[in-house]
C-alpha cells in the first residue's frame, strides 16, 4: 500500500483521547473538544448501561425464570449478528471518513448501498434458521422469537451507518444523543412488550424501538456527497469492512457463547433444569459485563483519533494516544472489578429474586474475565484504527477458541448447579485472560505504546488494598453489602490519589474539559 503523505499536526497532549481535529483549531481546543466528546458518550453509555440494567431487572420480574432464561438464549444468539453488523459498520465508516471529513457524503452513501443487502441477508438467515437455532437450545418453543427478532439485523445496519458517520465527524454529541434516545425507546417497548406478550411481546417491542431509532438517525445524520467529489471506492470499504467483519463477529461470539453454550451443556443433562440455569448465568452476565460496557465509550472516542494519526504516519501522537488510553483504561477496569467482586451475593440479591444466589461465587470469576476483555476490545480497537484489523482477528480467535475449547472440557464435567455456573466463569475467563496479555505484548511492538509500568503496579496496590477491606469487613446482608461494594471503590481510588497516580497534571486537564466554552 503506497505511503500516504505526511501531513501537519500538533503536539499531543498527555490526556487519552485527545482529540487531532482540523489543524486551524489550537492544541487547548482540540483536548476540550476530544475530552467534551468522551464525556458526551460516556453519559450515553452510562444511560445505556442503566437502561440495560433496567430492562434485565424487570423483565426478571415480569416473566418467570425460564423464559427470562428463554430471552437470554435467543438474545444472545441474534445479538451476535446485531452487534457484529453495528460494531463492524461504525468502525468502517468512521475510520474513512475521519481520514478526510470532505469525503464523509460519498463513504456514507457507499456504505448503504453496501450494508443494507447485508443487513436483508442476515434477517434471512435468522428467520429461516429459527428452527435449528432452537434445535440446539433443546428448546423449539423459541421459534417464533427468533422469528420476530430477525428483523432487527436489518434495522441495525442501517441505523450503524449514520452512527458511524457521527463518530468518523467527531460529532459525538450526535453520537450520544443516537444511544440515549435508542436505550430509551428500547426500555419501554421491550417491557412493554414482556407485560404484554411475555417473550414474543419482549422481542416485538425491540424491533419497533429499531425502527424508530433508524427513522431519528437518518434524519438527523444523512449527508450528501459534493458535486465534485468521487463516490468512495466500494471494493476498499467491502474489504476493510470484511476484516472488521470477522473481528467483530469474534468478539461477539467471546462476548455471548458462554450462555448459549451452558444452556446446550446443562439441558444435555436436564431440560427443564438447563433453562433455570441459564436464566441465573444470565443474570451474572448482567453485572459482570458492566466493564465492558463502561469501555465501550474509550473505544468510540479514540478510534477517530488514531485513525487520523497513523495516516498521518504521526508515530509519536498515536505512541502517546496508545500509552494514555491503555493507563485509563486499566483503572477504570480494575475499579469496575474491584466493586462487582468485593459482595457478590449481596449485589444478587438488591437486584435479582433469592433463587438467583446460585450463581453469587460464579461473579467475581466472570467479572475478572470481562474486565480482561473490555482492556482486549480497547487494545483491539487501537489496531483495527491504525489498519492492522488482521492482527486484532487473530487475537479474538485465540480468545474465543481458548474459553470454548476450556468450556468443553470444563463444563460437562461439573455438577448441575453452581458448579457448572462456575466451571463456565472459569472457562469463558481463561480465554478473555489470555487474549488480553497477548494484546499488550502486540501493541508494545508495533505501536510503541502500552500503559506505564508505574501505572501497572499502583493499580495493582490500590486493587489488592481494596480487595482486602472487602473480604475482611463482617456482614452479608444487602445494605452492608451495598456499603461494603461503595467502600471497597472509595479505598481503591484514594490508594491510587495517595500514589499520586493522580497528579496536577491530569487535574488541569479535567477542568479545562469540564469548563464552560
């Protein structure tokens, strides 16, 4: 691939994600603009994860064990093509239009044309292979509800393509504004739906809160290519989009095949007993993935960035990006991890029915895995902005193969119950582990950066300090426990202040994003 030319850029403040907006704009700008932008998406993501939480919660409380276990199964399984369509369509048409901001008419155009005949293959695919999908649950009841979801790949296509062109704009107000609305909507009509309908009702409530999001965004987001400009090359995005494709599809499949795969495992052995099962692996998935989600908004705000940088060829400014991103991300990780696993049981039991305690010494195995795993996505994400999608597929392979291959293995050989809800946690954790310390070794060597090493070892104090106050503080009811979980994330953060892990430096920065324009 020819070099592409060098072009001007600034200094590169410490802060992540700070932003390389058009060169007229002066260095203060371009942090407040990036640090505003984190900030924007990481209230939407903090509303979708609420959101999220909220949808679990009472849908746990409007169905019975089972068919939350039911809506857990087939959510799971469509949300591997949903997620995969979306992260993969984001990814492609922010980083080609973030690379020239005149072209952002043409890439969007090129990607509906290309993304909407793929969102109709995948709603397809769904609808027909409902029978089989359900084969493998042992459960054929779930027919109709892949049925009803089949239509959302579609939706999901399209609507990806105008959050991709927010994000590759650095609109991420946009951007924050399309998830808010979305995870709103989503809430209402899927309970909605439940009280209504059960799990068809659920599923039915989803699709329409798809269609409404995709009718908001195309209207808010739809750009016109400019008279003079080319359309964007099809065969570029279909190959890069391809790469990202299978990276995504990865790491959706990491995300969601410990559930699906427990509920095979576990209904091989008690059909009736599988589905209870699953329904209590689901709930835990609800907490543990909490870190993921958090990241997700580090991803979403650095992308665009390195993006510009390395094509750019700017090694320094993608080095500091690389080392910044890496440093907050690791604390945010860990404080996450501390607070999910300091009172496993009495989280359970604030949020969910006293039958879903099963599942309480599985959490802070599954939480450490997750945390691994939202670190391996962030790592992932600097490599598919930088153009190197190939090596972040290699790396969600190895994550995915380790923790099934671990799960077969594993799995059938424990006890129905708890023992299989841990031996599943230990299994889907092993990969996310691996994944994650392989990434960082990738990512030292080509590009330069990882997070300090200074870095690494205060967290790792703060965490074993908070961790400790956890374990040896008496009480397991759920408002000492509640308590007990908000101390634990208090001691972790204030270890990491007296390390001065938080210098005048990174005050500074916070206050000039939080200050009025």
């Amino acid at each position: 691939m020819t070099e592409p030319p060098r072009i001007k850029t600034t200094t590169v403040t410490a802060n992540p994600g700070l932003a390389d907006v058009p060169e007229a704009a002066p260095p203060v700008d371009r942090a407040v603009e990036a640090g505003r932008g984190a900030l924007f998406i990481g209230a939407a993501k903090v509303f979708f994860m609420l959101s999220g939480f909220v949808q679990q919660v009472l849908l746990a409380r409007l169905v019975n064990v089972a068919s939350l276990g039911a809506f857990g199964a087939v959510n799971s399984a469509i949300s591997v093509g949903n997620n995969t369509i979306v992260q993969a369509t984001i990814q492609s048409v922010s980083k080609f239009t973030a690379e020239d901001d005149s072209r952002a008419g043409a890439v969007q155009q090129a990607s509906l044309r290309l993304l909407v005949p793929i969102g109709v293959a995948f709603a397809l695919a769904f609808f027909l292979g409902a029978p089989v999908l359900a084969d493998f649950e042992k459960a054929p009841a779930y027919v109709p509800y892949y049925r009803i979801a089949a239509a959302i790949p579609l939706l999901y296509a399209a609507y990806a393509v105008f959050v991709g062109s927010a994000n590759g704009l650095r609109r991420f107000h946009t951007q924050a504004r399309f998830d808010m609305t979305f995870s709103a909507a989503k809430t209402v009509l899927l309970l909605a739906g439940a009280a209504l309908a059960g799990v068809a009702g659920a599923f039915g409530g989803f699709a329409l809160a798809a269609v409404f999001i995709v009718g908001v965004a195309a209207r808010a987001m739809s750009l016109r290519r400019p008279g003079p400009t080319a359309a964007f090359p099809m065969r570029r995005l279909a190959a890069f989009w391809a790469m990202i494709f299978g990276y995504n599809l990865l790491l959706n499949v990491e995300l969601l095949y410990d559930q699906p795969l427990l509920h095979h495992f576990a209904g091989m052995v008690d059909p009736t007993r599988g589905g209870v099962i699953a329904g209590h692996y689901q709930a835990l998935r609800t907490l543990a993935l909490l870190p993921y989600q958090a990241l997700l908004v580090v991803t979403f705000v650095i992308f665009p960035l390195i993006s510009r940088s390395t094509f750019a060829a700017d090694r320094e400014a993608t080095r500091a990006y690389v080392t910044q991103t890496l440093r907050v991300a690791l604390i945010l990780a860990t404080a996450m991890g501390v607070a999910l696993g300091a009172r496993p049981a009495a989280l359970i039991a604030i949020l969910f029915r006293p039958e879903y305690q099963e599942g309480a010494r599985a959490l802070p195995i599954l939480v450490v895995g997750e945390c691994a795993l939202a670190l391996l996505a962030v790592s992932c994400a600097m490599l598919n902005a930088s153009g190197r999608p190939l090596a972040a597929l290699v790396l969600m392979a190895t994550t995915v193969l380790t923790g099934v291959g671990a799960a077969y293995v594993l799995v059938p050989a424990a006890a129905l119950g708890a023992e299989m809800l841990v031996a599943m946690a230990i299994a889907a954790a092993s990969g996310m582990v691996l994944g994650f310390v392989v990434s960082v070794l990738y990512i030292r060597v080509r590009l330069g950066g990882s997070a300090p090493m200074a870095t690494i070892i205060r967290v790792g104090i703060a965490a074993g300090a908070a961790v400790l106050v956890g374990r040896i503080l008496p009480g397991h009811g759920r408002i000492v426990g509640l308590a007990i979980t908000l101390l634990v994330a208090v001691v972790y953060f204030v270890v990491l202040v007296a390390l001065r892990e938080f210098g005048a430096n990174d005050r500074a920065k916070f206050r000039k994003i939080l200050k009025r324009r």
